[in-house]
C-alpha cells in the first residue's frame, strides 16, 4: 500500500482524549441484554458499541449468533445512547445487510482474514463505502495474509481501514487463549504506522483476570485503541464466557490504565536513553557473536554425525538442553514462554547448519 497516510485520518477526526475503545458482549443474545449493557456503557470511555450478530465458531451446533435480528437491537442502542455500533462481518451478505441497518463500524474476522477469497468477496461488497473496517490478524502468525487482506480492501476505494491484534492460534502449552506474538504487531507497526492498531484483550487472554495486563501492554506499545468484551453476567454469557468482564469492571479498567505518551524531550530523559540504548547495542553485538560461534560447534557436530552416519536429531539430548535452560532462565528473571521460543529457534537452526553439512560435504 502506498500513501497511507490518509488512512489515519477517521481516527485523528475523533479528537481522543483517550485511545479509541469497541465494547460491549461477544454476542448479542437478546434485545434486552443488548440494550442494558449499552446504557450501562453510553457514559463512559467507550466510543463504539460492539456486539457479535454472527458468530462463525469452530464446530457446528454452537451457538452461531442471532443474525440480522440482531442489527435492529444495533439500531436501537444508536437512537436510545447515541452510541455509535460496529460488529463483525464474514461474507458479502453480512456486508449487505450491516450497511443497510447503518452499523458505524464493521470488523473482519481471523477466520475470514485467512482466505483471500473471502477477503476479496469482501471487499467487493464493500468497494467505496466510508464506513469503518477494521481486520483481524489470521489465526496463524502470518504478517504477509493479514497485510493481503487490509491491501484488498484499500484498493476496493475503503480508506477508513485500521487493524486488529487479537492473538495467534498455537498448540503450544501457554497462559493466552491466543498468543500475542507482540513483535509480529510491532512489525506491523513499522511497516504501516498510518494504520490505526487495536488490540483485542479478550480473545488473546480468554480470561477476565488478564484483559487488563494485556490492554496495558498494548498501550505501553502505542496502540491505538482496544476492543474489550463485555457482558452484564459474563458467568451466563452464550458465548465466551470467560474472558468477558462487567461494564463496571470496564469503566474501572478505562480509568486504570496509564495512558503513556509517545515521547520526551527532556534532555535528561534523553541522555539516559541513549545510553541505556548503547548498553544494549553492546550486549546485541555480543550475543550475535556468540550464536554465531554456537553454529560453528553445530557445523563441526555436523560433520561428525556425517563420518559416523549418525541422526540429526536427539531428542533426548534436545529434551535435555531444553529443561536445563529453562530452569537457567528462570534464574535470571526470563519467562519459560521466552526461553522455550529462542532455544526453539537456536535448536532449529543449529539442526539447519547440521543438515547442511551433512548434504553438502
């Protein structure tokens, strides 16, 4: 995408004084219930009413939303709060019917974000439109499918385009229902920081107790806003039932968060940043000389396992490694999750160099 500067431009308009935040339940359930979480809500820090219509779930016979039933209870939470409303489309026919009912806002599922026909089919249904769009992130960690789907929409003529960080699908063990994958985001956000970026807490955690924590992250690292899942008896919720919180724990978490400012000119601040910053380009050189000196010894194990025609891979030797790190980590104030994610990766390359070796010698 070229000159994507405008694409900010929805977002700049609203004038913030706090980042941009989508609430309200993961499904719209019943008139009622949508109408009592959105008065509960219309006071607050919240800018968007959200409510799931459809809901496309993993296997068949769960709940799957309303449907278009639903966006006449989105009408009535605009005409009653002057909220204004957003929720999720996935095929042309939900495009139709969310314009018709005039939603503000409409996101694009992972699961839609996956296929690139479903995107385009989208987009299409879209072309022109000056609503709001918004793309979730795929359910796997790929950065070139996520960026496809926001290009097909921006040359369908949708200028008001933003992005959704809600987590990536893994079957590793791991706290997050969805793992965050931060420096996938943060690329993100080198390459297209005119994009407006929106974290999605609730689906990355799956937990109430930890919406906060990642909303607070999120906004340690500049995003723009956060949509948050709530529900007024999140325990009795028809769908996800566990990371949804209460409008009056979101209102409270609203006030909570630290909102951090983009930078600081103090002089001070800025000299002990640039030296801190040396610091850890000193330790950065260091510890790409010692990989590299760590690939040097794979090379030359390499080469014995060839002479003796010996296997790669050792599991048990690798399983070994691994638990021997991991308590090592822990001793120096490293997470499990981060030490098992860079030996993965050191394991991988050193079985690479091995390879190599092995073929090419």
């Amino acid at each position: 995408m070229e000159n994507t500067r405008a694409l900010r431009t929805w977002l700049n308009e609203m004038e913030l004084a706090h980042p941009l935040v989508i609430g309200g339940p993961c499904s719209a359930e019943t008139e009622e219930q949508v109408l009592k979480i959105a008065h509960e809500l219309k006071d607050s820090d919240v800018n968007y009413f959200r409510a799931g219509i459809w809901k496309p779930r993993t296997r068949p016979g769960m709940f799957e939303g309303v449907g278009a039933i639903g966006l006449k209870w989105l009408q009535k939470v605009k005409a009653e709060t002057g909220m204004k409303t957003c929720t999720e489309v996935a095929n042309a026919a939900h495009v139709k019917l969310a314009l018709e009912h005039d939603v503000d806002l409409l996101w694009i599922g992972a699961r839609s974000t996956v296929s690139p026909f479903i995107m385009q089919e989208i987009a299409d249904a879209l072309e022109g439109t000056d609503k709001i769009v918004l793309v979730k992130n795929p359910v796997n960690p790929d950065l070139a499918l996520w960026l496809g789907g926001i290009e097909r929409l921006y040359k369908a003529g949708i200028k008001n385009l933003g992005a959704i960080h809600r987590g990536f699908s893994t079957y590793e063990k791991s706290k997050y229902r969805n793992i965050p994958e931060w420096q996938l985001a943060i690329e993100f956000q080198n390459r297209f920081p005119d994009l407006p970026l929106i974290c999605d807490p609730s689906h990355i955690t799956g937990n109430r107790d930890m919406v906060f924590d990642v909303s607070q992250t999120a906004l340690d690292l500049n995003f723009d806003g956060l949509m948050i899942e709530s529900h007024f008896d999140p325990e009795n919720a028809w769908s996800d039932v566990a990371q949804q919180v209460t409008p009056t724990s979101l209102i409270q978490m609203m006030e909570d968060l630290k909102i951090r400012k983009e930078t600081e000119t103090d002089s001070g601040y800025r000299e002990s940043l640039n030296n801190l910053r040396a610091q850890i380009n000193v330790v950065d050189a260091q510890l790409i000389e010692m990989m590299g000196k760590r690939m040097k010894v794979a090379d030359k194990i390499g080469a014995l396992k060839k002479e003796k025609n010996v296997a790669v891979l050792q599991s048990r030797r690798w399983n070994e490694i691994l638990g021997n790190m991991i308590l090592e980590g822990e001793s120096k104030g490293l997470s499990e999750e981060f030490v098992l994610k860079m030996f993965k990766a050191i394991h991988q390359e050193s079985i690479n160099h091995q390879e190599k070796i092995i073929k090419n010698s």
